[in-house]
C-alpha cells in the first residue's frame, strides 16, 4: 500500500472518543499505511460491511486499525489502538521474517 496515494476519513465524534479512550488520534493512527502492515478480514461480528484489521508501526509503536474501505483508495478508519503483546508480536514474526 505504500506505493499508493490513499485518502483518509473518519467520524470526527468517533475520532474524539477514541484519543479519550485508547490516546491515539486517527491522523496519528493513518500513519501506519506508509509502512508495512499486516492485515485481515475483520470477522468478530457481521458489522453489515467488509471491515479490516491492520497491524502497523508509528514511531517504534505497533498499533492496530480497523478500518474499511469507502473507494479504490479511501480507507475509513473506525478504531485505533496500541497493539496488545500477543499481536506485536505477530507483526514483528511476520514482517520481519
């Protein structure tokens, strides 16, 4: 994905609630798109629309996205947070492998 120009977008409210909740803005969170990320099909529950979990890495820090796509090259982002260990450590077996 890196090689791509990609546009962002988001809930502004959902936005605010997830810096109070899990202390990442989106803006910070869409980074991770510039670098190597991990992602799956996001199958905890049938939220009515494809969504996709991304692992990736802002500033030495493994996060994890969900988002889902609105276009060819516009990710929505729905919720960010610091990846727990069990999923940093996935990211580095896989991306460093």
């Amino acid at each position: 994905m890196k090689d791509v120009e990609l546009q962002f977008e988001w809930d502004v409210e959902k936005a605010k609630s997830n810096i109070v909740k899990h202390g990442i803005s989106f803006p910070n969170a869409a980074k991770i798109f510039a670098n190597e990320i991990l992602e799956y099909v996001d199958v905890r529950e049938d939220y009515g629309e494809l969504r996709f979990i991304a692992l990736g890495r802002v500033d030495f820090k493994i996060y994890r996205v969900v988002y889902t796509r609105r276009a060819d090259k516009v990710i929505r982002i729905i919720s960010a947070q610091k990846a727990g260990k069990y999923e940093q450590e996935i990211y580095y077996r896989k991306t460093l492998a």
